[in-house]
C-alpha cells in the first residue's frame, strides 16, 4: 500500500522506521520547515526529515498545505491513505478528502482524553495514572475523528515526559502498522469517540515552566516530571542578585509546618533543600544552573550554599 507519512519531531521517527520496516511505500514525507534553534539561530532539520533522507524517501516542507502546488504534489503521489504523526500543522478539508482511504493520526493519548498539542505531558502533569496510544481516522476537528485501534500504557511513579515520550513511540509504532495491515484487509472498523471524558493537552508555554509555589508539593512534582527533559521548570532564589534554577528532579510530602511561607527553604535533609509550597513541600533532588549541567542538589550546594529562611520568588505573586 502506497501512502504519504506526514510528521516533525523525533516522536514520529519511529512510527516512520516501522511503516518503512514493515513493507509500505512511502511515496512522500511531509514535515515542517527547518526552524533556527539554538544560541547561534542556527536552521535544524526536523528529525523526520533527517531520518527520510537517511532511507532515501522523497520530502516536502511546505509553510501551507493549501497552496495549490502542494497539492498537486500530494494528489500525484497516488497514496492510498496518509498516515499523520506529531505533523504540526492542520489538515484542510482538501487534504483530507484527497487519500482514498483518508488520514489516519497516531494520537498519544487515550482520546478523548488529551486531545491537542501536549498529550504527553499534560497526563503526567494531572498525575493521570495511565495514557496510551489512539489510532483516529482524522476529520475537520481538533482529534475528534472515529477511533480506529488503541492500547493502554501505564505511567509508572518516575516517568518523565522523555521515558513516556520513548515508551509511546514505540507503542505508536506498533499500533501504525497493525492499523495500516487491518486497512488493507478491509478490517479497519472506527467507532465514535464517547462525549464524555473530554479533556484538551494545550501547547507549554513559557510561563508554564515558572514554579508557583503557592500550589500544592503534588502538582509541582507532576510538573516537574512532565516537563523533563524540556522545558524544564524555573525557579529563581530571591536575592539581591537573583539566582535562576532550573529544577529537575523532586519529592512531594504532604506536611508543611504551621505558617510556612510558600517558597521559604525550610532545611536541608540528606543534601536536598526542603521548600515549603501551599500545601505540603518539595524536596529538592536534581538542578541545574545557568550555563551548567544537572546535578544532585549535595553537589550544588557544595558550590552554591543556600541557607534556611531563604526564599524563592513565588510566580505571579
């Protein structure tokens, strides 16, 4: 069977390599534009596009898919169905409609749970003990198409968002091509997705990395798990010369002392600082400094003494 694979980031390279794999002509790779990254602004080329070009397969990078030459170019192809993973960018209806057999999304999450940008994260983040991959037939909305297969995954108390990045893809890459052999034998059958249990995994801004202290020491190491390896979460000591961290690893308790204030560090304990939030604390495990390297709290505070009674700045306070 002949398709198009549409997909950006390393998530999607996987998915690639087993279609590849697995015997299927892909007569196209769609993925998006080489961005600047980086101090320098230096171009990178999306992970996808370095894998294609790596097996030899045809690529595209169009800014839009509905100019005409872009079409034209897709309609030429003569792909039965496009198998879209992590792509970036918004299918128009045109697109849609042009495969025979349609668009078929790989979708990290248990749809309709997380639909939309972040799914990976924003489970870890909400502390949602399981997640999985789904299998859609796309439409005009935003990951609401029929559910064609999927496959529950637990989310173990130390995944980050890197270690459940790693586990999906390879999941997600097992479910493409059982979907893409059941699509051949006619066996594909979608059903619709239940009204109930909608949730949406929206983009990770900048701000969200900020700590706010004043919420609870369980939602902050939720964060902190989910946004490792990227963004990271930032904290800054409040000092005449404010000191910016960025916080890796940590251990929620439930128990504050009476009057703590959100933020105050209200120890050390066997190397890691203790940090009072709104309810319950953190303790400190893995940070990094500016321009350094990650590193167990012991050995920052060798070269970084911070004191009981010292604060850090509470986020939007």
């Amino acid at each position: 069977m002949r398709l198009i694979f549409a997909g950006t980031p390393e998530f999607s390279v996987a998915v690639l390599d087993a279609v590849v794999a697995a015997g299927y002509e892909v007569a196209l790779v769609l993925c998006q534009p080489d961005r600047p990254a980086g101090r320098g602004q230096r171009l990178l080329e999306p992970p996808v596009k370095q894998r294609a070009l790596a097996l030899g397969l045809p690529v595209m990078q169009p800014q839009r898919l509905r100019d005409e030459g872009v079409m034209q170019a897709l309609a030429q192809t003569g792909a039965e169905v496009m198998l879209v993973v992590a792509y970036g960018l918004i299918l128009p209806a045109a697109v849609l409609a042009l495969p025979p057999r349609g668009c078929i999304n790989v979708h990290a999450s248990l749809l309709p749970r997380w639909r939309g940008a972040a799914p990976i994260q924003r489970a870890i983040e909400a502390g949602d003990r399981e997640t999985g991959i789904t299998i859609m037939q796309m439409d005009a909305g935003l990951d609401t198409g029929p559910m064609l297969l999927g496959e529950t995954l637990e989310i173990e108390p130390a995944d980050t968002g890197g270690t459940l990045h790693g586990k999906l893809a390879r999941l997600g890459a097992r479910l493409a091509v059982r979907a893409l052999a059941a699509l051949e034998a006619g066996q594909l059958l979608g059903r619709a997705q239940p009204a109930e249990g909608v949730t949406y995994a929206r983009k990770i801004e900048r701000a969200d990395s900020v700590i706010d202290w004043r919420l609870e020491a369980s939602e902050l190491a939720n964060r902190i798990r989910a946004f490792d390896p990227a963004p990271g979460c930032l904290v800054t000591l409040d000092r005449d010369e404010p000191l910016s961290l960025k916080l890796w690893r940590a251990q929620a308790r439930p128990a504050t002392p009476p009057g703590a204030v959100p933020g105050s560090v209200l120890g050390i304990e066997q190397g890691c600082l203790r940090v009072a939030c709104g309810r319950g604390e953190l303790l400190l495990i893995e940070l990094q400094r500016a321009g350094g390297r990650r590193q167990p709290c012991e050995q920052l505070l060798r070269g970084l003494p911070i004191n009981p009674g010292e604060r850090f700045v509470v986020a939007g306070a």
